[in-house]
C-alpha cells in the first residue's frame, strides 16, 4: 500500500492527532497535514459520486412525494 494512503488511513482510523501520526512516520507536521488533506480530497473525488450522488430535481420530486405520502 502506498505510504500516503497508510497515513492517511492510520490517521482516519485511529482517531490520534496528526501531530502523533507525523512522529509515527517520520514526517513533519505540515507534510502530514497536506497528505492527509491531497489523500481525502481524491477519495472524496472517486468513492462520493459513487456512494453520494448529487441529487437531482426528479429525485428530490420523489423524496417530497414520498414524504407527502407519510
């Protein structure tokens, strides 16, 4: 696994700050910073379209039909 992806998922996963995750790898505060925040803007960028698909008006036209009918 790529070191930037290890990083970011210790420090996902975790729940330990960034100043402990950059002493665990070696790296400084700021590298760590901007790998964490490069690694979660790309798999935002791949996994949200897929997981949160932007809404459209057909779909919030069903979502508030579906409410109504509740």
């Amino acid at each position: 696994m790529p070191e930037r992806l290890r990083i970011t998922l210790r420090y996902l996963a975790s729940g330990i700050n960034q100043k402990d995750v950059a002493r665990y790898f070696s790296v400084g505060n700021s590298t760590i910073c901007k790998i964490i925040r490069e690694v979660c803007l790309a798999i935002w960028d791949v996994l949200g379209p897929v997981f949160l698909p932007r809404p459209t008006p057909h779909h919030w036209k069903r979502v508030t039909e579906e409410f109504g009918n509740k």
